[in-house]
C-alpha cells in the first residue's frame, strides 16, 4: 500500500509593501553592468539560446574575463553606488509610500461583527 502523503497547511503570507515608484534605482553590480553591455551581442551570436542560456553565457564570459575587464566594470560600479548614495540622502518617500507602509505594519482587522 502506498503511503499518504501529508500536505502542509498553507501560512498566510504577510502583505508586501509596495515599492515606491519615485525611489531612486538601486545600484548596479559590476556583473550586471558586464551583462547589460554584452547582452545584445550574446544574443546576436545565438540567436536561438533561451533566456536563461544567455544568462549561462554570460556568467560564463564573467567567470573568464581578465582582471582589467572586472576592474573596469568594478569602477563602474563604485560610480553608480556613489549615483544611489547621494540619491538617496536628498530622496523623501512620498505620501504612497509612507501609506503602503503603514498598512503593510498594521494586522488587518476581519473582526468587523461583533
């Protein structure tokens, strides 16, 4: 006889807060500002490679570049973690975004019948 199977009762998940869309953009690692140069010409030169086998190609052609090449894309990236900082520290959360977090802290209240 086979055995049951026990299915693990379902949590509710916590409500996620919505993301500010005036937030500044975060900043970029040096792999994913490699990827977005090389991108395209991956694609061109496979043009029948799946999503996720561009990706594969691509970390491939990180995991070999030179030294000179991270170290050019690691410059980048110190640029762009200086863009987010100062962004950031002249950034004020608007009105959405002070309200989706404080509904996201307060518990929803169901008990309206009493």
């Amino acid at each position: 006889m086979p055995k049951a199977t026990k299915t693990k009762p379902s949590k509710a998940k916590p409500a996620k807060a919505k993301k500010d869309p005036n937030a500044p953009k975060k900043a970029l690692s040096a792999y994913l500002l490699f990827a977005n140069d090389n991108r395209a010409r991956i694609r061109e030169e496979n043009p029948d490679a799946s999503f996720g086998q561009i990706g594969k190609l691509l970390g491939a052609e990180w995991k070999e570049a030179t030294e000179a090449t991270k170290q050019k894309y690691s410059a980048l990236q110190e640029k762009d973690k200086a863009r987010y900082a100062k962004a950031m520290s002249s950034y004020t959360p608007g009105e959405e975004a002070e309200k989706s977090e404080e509904e996201a802290e307060a518990p929803a209240d169901d008990d309206d019948d009493e």
